[in-house]
C-alpha cells in the first residue's frame, strides 16, 4: 500500500516538473501584448536615461516571464545576448554614476539593442 503512495506521488512530482519545464521560455500572448505597450511606451520617452532605464526593466521582466532567475546580469549571461549586454552595462552607468547622462547616439543604440531581444521573444 505505502509503495503504491509513494509511486503516485512521485509520478505526480514528475508530472508537475514536466508541464512546468514546457511553460518555461514561453511567454502568454497576453504577457507579450504587455511587453509590447510598455515597449512602445519606452520608445517615446524624450529623456535618453529614462529610455535607457525603461528599456532595461522591461528586458528583465520578459527575462523573468520567460523563468529565468538572478539578478539582470545573471539572467542576460544565462540568456546571452551580447548587445544587450553591452546596453545594461550603460544602464548601469546611469544608475550609478552621479551626473551621467547618456548620449542620444548611446542611448538610441541601447534601445535598439534591448528592441531585438523584447521583439525576438514577443513575436
């Protein structure tokens, strides 16, 4: 009887691990309508720290839909798209270093670098 329960159980453990390791990389089409709208949000914002900023919190949310976990830097090196590698990394510059102000050719080259990951995963 106890080895009946334990099999049931551990068939069930598996079951849940599968389903759960199917949904993960994928986003729902309404998480991606989401993603879509604040992108498109960001795209017009006038100031190139806050477009920059936008962009980076809008890359680690889809990140996180899409169940990768850490900090932006850890999900990006899991993830590993280099240019918007490179893009965080101004990000961070702006966050952290008093007075920064991103140019526009800096930011615009961020945005598009965040753009092609959000878009190759909302399409």
């Amino acid at each position: 009887m106890i080895w009946g329960v334990l099999i049931l159980l551990a068939l069930l453990v598996i079951a849940f691990l599968y389903v759960f390791h199917l949904r993960k990389g994928r986003l729902s089409p309404h998480g991606k309508e989401r993603l879509r709208r604040r992108w498109i949000d960001a795209q017009t914002l006038s100031d190139t720290n806050s477009r920059v900023l936008e962009g980076d919190k809008i890359l680690d949310a889809l990140l996180m839909e899409l169940g990768f976990s850490g900090t932006l830097g850890e999900k990006l090196r899991a993830a590993d798209p280099n240019a918007a590698w490179r893009a965080h990394t101004l990000r961070n510059r702006i966050a952290h270093e008093a007075g920064f102000i991103a140019s526009e050719r800096e930011s615009d080259a961020a945005m598009r670098a965040f753009g092609s990951v959000i878009r190759s995963f909302t399409r």
